[in-house]
C-alpha cells in the first residue's frame, strides 16, 4: 500500500474527501517526523514507537580493496512494533 491507497483507504472509512484524508496522512507524517527531528518518540499504543537511535563512529572494510575506512557517527529513525501489531501479523 502507497500514500494514495491510503489516502484512499481513509477517505473511504471516514466517509469524507480525499482532500481531508491527504491532509490526515499528511499531517500525520508530518508531526512523527518533526518529534523525531527534535530527538523525541511517538508512542501508539497497540501499533508501536516511533524513535531515534544514535549510532556510533566505526572502522570497517572496503569489500574489493580491503583497506580499512571510517564509518562517522548517524542518527537514524527506528520503529518498534507493538506485541498487539506483531500478534495481528503473524
């Protein structure tokens, strides 16, 4: 499923238009993406939590030379999914 499906999908729940069901996702990704930005998580509870893990500097390996380099230090977003999600899933 892509942003228009469920776009679609919503609009077709809630019985309104696709123009305010955009603006729901819209405004959805929008406000996970700006607290995750800030460094915070978002909690759902039954679907799971939004949040940023840090990872440190590292030394690897270049695969086709073998000569070592540096992997710098990243932030990078995470999801964990609920007990509930995984349950529904599987």
């Amino acid at each position: 499923m892509n942003k228009v499906e469920l776009t679609k999908r919503i609009s077709d729940e809630l019985g309104t238009t696709h123009d305010v069901a955009a603006k729901v996702v819209d405004t959805f990704v929008g406000t996970v993406k700006g607290e995750l930005e800030r460094g915070g998580e978002v909690r759902i509870a039954g679907f799971g939590t939004f949040s940023v893990v840090e990872h440190a500097p590292r030394k690897a390996r270049n695969p086709q030379t073998g000569k070592p380099i540096a992997i710098p230090a990243r932030t990078v977003p995470r999801f964990k999914a609920s007990a509930k999600l995984k349950e529904a899933v599987s």
